[in-house]
C-alpha cells in the first residue's frame, strides 16, 4: 500500500510529444524517498496493488517516462482518486489535470482579437504601451485617464514597467494583473486589447457583475478588454520528447470597466500551464517545465497606498498553476473586484448606500439591510415544518426556492 506521504504524478498530454504505446510520460510532482528505488538511470515504485519502472528522463525538471506500463498508469490514477491512500493532505486540494489546468472556457471570455477589433501589441519582450482611456477609471479613490499594458501579464497606472521578475510585495506602482510572469510573445502568442463602449462587448461583460453583485443596477458605459493569449514562457526550449518547453502556453483576460459610478476589475482564466520562465544565471524555472523557479507569479490587485492591496488564491506559491480552478463567484477561473474606494470582492457585503438590502453571499436564507453604512444581517421567514424562504435581491423580498434559484456567491473555504 503507498503511504500517505507518497507521491502524486501528472499525466501528461502526450499528442505533441509522439509518445508510443509502450510508454507513458509523466511529471513526477511529489515523491517520496522511501517508496521510490534509484537504480541507475531508472526509478521505480511498487506497492501492492501495482509496479511502475521509469526512465529517469530531465529528472530534474520532474519528468520522466513510464516503460511499458499504459494499462498500470490507468490503475495508478484510480489510486489517487482515494486521497487516504496516495496524496498527502496538502495535495487533496489539488485537482489532478493534463498539462496545466484549466478554468472558464475560451468561448465564455470576452470576445477578443483582431476579428473583434482588438489592436495588437507588437511582439517583444519585457516592454510597456500607454493607452489613453477614453474615460476615468477609478481605483481606490484616485481616477486615471491613462493605464499601461505590460508584456509580462499585467496593468499598471502612473508609470510602465517591464520587469520580468514578479513581486509579492507591496507595489509602488498601482498595478492589476491576473498573472505577472515572465512573458515572451517572440515566441509565440499574441497580447491584444480594446476599448468598448458598445452594447456587443457591454453586454458580455455584465453577466460577470451580475453573478457577482446580483440585484445591482450596473449601467455599464465602457470596457477596457486585455487578453494574453496562448504566450509561452521566456527562455523556453522547443518542444521534444520529454520537454514541452514553448508548447505550454498561458491564457487569461483582464478588463477593466465602468458602471453609473463604480469601477470594476474581473480576472478571467482559461488555463495555465506554466508558472516560472528561465533565466540562465539560475534564478527562473526550468527551460523545459516552466516550474521550479525561485519568484512565483504574483496575480492580483495592489493600489500602491499601502492599503489597498488583494491577492487571489495560490498566487505567489508553487502552486500558481491551479489559479484557474479557483474564483470568488462560484464559477471556476472567474474573479471580480469593485475597485472604486478600495478592493472589495462579491464575498464583502458592502453598503453603498442607506437603503440597500443586500444578499448574504453565502447563505440564500440570510440578507443585509443598510443603516447608516453598517449592514444588519436578517434572516428570512420559514414556511410549514421544513421550508426555508430565500432571498430575491431583485424584487428585494424573500420568496419560496420554486420561485428564485438562489445559488450561493461565494464557499466557505
């Protein structure tokens, strides 16, 4: 029986690698020292149940390939799926995938590119653009006429910056970023963006808002639509046996835009396959996997005031790959931030005003009333012996589940 504090491994997508029948590659995440035995060029692992033999293949970029053991990696698999007898307690958290993870599906983002008359940035490396904005955006209370589109992943306002080095600290500079890595389109992938103030692209935005602060009026009158996609890592290898290299690609969207009086930010994720370029003096991530490297993505929000600053789930960890199974409105790869005054996400209740009536984005049967600007938690009526009436932040009264599908926006983690 593997124990506990045994390894966990990754199949791999083997299409672009032309791998035979007779072996499978695989990326070896976890392994524990005890049920491992090196011989030689070659691992291996038993237990009872099953015995693999690998080829210690760019062991140090945690790949290696299975000898002919398609039918056991099967087996091996089904093993993980009970996690009291393969994965350590930190790794049940973590989904299993091909090549990466993945989030909301590119045909649910924001319309983008050249089609959806998306200007392009030209291809470099660890470079900026200026964009004038056709209207003031807001964050945390100062308003900026003029954002900057970083090559490496992100949004920053005041000032450019091409640093190809992510910080987990505070910023200087007000940055928004889903993803700051080291990005290089002279690879491969594109950077493109837009601003919008038509219905087309409005209209496919709103949905996000309304998930997220359902019964708000959001009158929306601009869009700022930035979409990194499919780019590879800088320093990455060309893809071989055993080493994908340029072919692990990441793909996110970030927008900006405007209600009546409030800003917005959302973060979308398609996937993410890689986490750290590299860098020769031996600082980054590995040429060929894109991970183990010492300065892991920061992906977030940080106003630079020394206040306002938020940071979404595995951001600046190792685990940076599995950002795209995570949100903050119950829709995996899919994050949204209210920026005006500050950062707040849809699981704050924030009062705007003196008469709202606010949901509790956690419980359908709870609401909040507003009173000069402190939130009262209220809950709704029962009904008959088992029923429980539930919030409607529409019509603004509670109501029987038949008649409001209440889901909750946010999961007590």
């Amino acid at each position: 029986m593997i124990s506990e504090t045994a390894m966990l491994l990754i199949i791999l997508n083997l299409g672009i690698f032309g791998a035979t029948n007779a072996s499978v590659l695989v990326r070896v995440v976890e392994r524990d020292a005890e049920t491992w035995i090196e011989d030689g060029a070659k691992l291996s692992i038993t237990s009872e149940r099953f015995s693999l033999s690998f080829n210690a293949l760019h062991e140090d970029t945690g790949y290696a390939e299975c000898i002919d053991c398609e039918n056991t990696i099967a087996k091996l698999a089904e093993n993980f799926e009970n996690p009291s007898e393969a994965q350590s307690s930190r790794d049940r958290d973590f989904p299993e995938s091909l090549k990466g993870t993945y989030g909301i599906p590119v045909k649910d983002m924001i319309p983008f590119g050249t089609d959806n008359s998306d200007l392009a940035l030209p291809t470099m490396d660890d470079a900026f653009v200026p964009v004038t904005l056709l209207d003031g955006f807001k964050f945390a209370n100062l308003s900026y006429n003029k954002l900057f589109i970083n090559t490496n992943g992100g949004i920053t306002f005041i000032k450019g910056s091409g640093a190809s080095i992510p910080d987990c600290s505070p910023l200087s500079i007000p940055t928004i970023t889903p993803f700051w890595a080291d990005i290089d389109t002279q690879i491969g992938g594109n950077i493109t963006y837009r601003q919008a103030t038509e219905n087309a692209t409005l209209s496919k935005v709103e949905p996000f808002l309304q998930k997220a602060f359902p019964g708000m009026s959001f009158d929306l009158k601009w869009a700022f639509v930035m979409t990194t996609y499919d780019v590879p890592f800088f320093g990455a290898s060309p893809p071989a046996f055993a080493c994908p290299g340029s072919a692990l690609r990441n793909t996110f969207q970030t927008i900006l835009t405007l209600g009546g009086t409030e800003s917005y930010v959302i973060f979308l994720y398609n996937k993410i396959d890689w986490v750290n370029a590299y860098m020769i003096n031996g600082d980054g991530g590995n040429h060929c996997s894109g991970f183990n490297g010492k300065h892991n993505p920061f992906a977030g929000l940080d106003a630079a005031d020394g206040k306002a600053r938020y940071q979404v789930a595995y951001a600046c960890t190792r685990w940076a790959e599995y950002i795209p199974t995570t949100t903050n409105i119950n829709i995996p790869g899919v994050w949204v931030f209210r920026v005006t005054s500050g950062i707040s996400t849809p699981c704050d209740v924030v009062c705007l005003s003196n008469v709202d009536m606010l949901p509790d984005p956690y419980d359908c049967s709870n609401y909040y009333v507003c009173s000069n600007g402190e939130k009262i938690k209220h809950e709704c009526p029962r009904f008959g012996k088992t029923g429980q009436l539930v919030y409607n932040p529409k019509s603004k009264v509670c109501v029987a589940p038949k008649d409001y599908p209440c889901e909750p926006i946010c999961q007590e983690i």
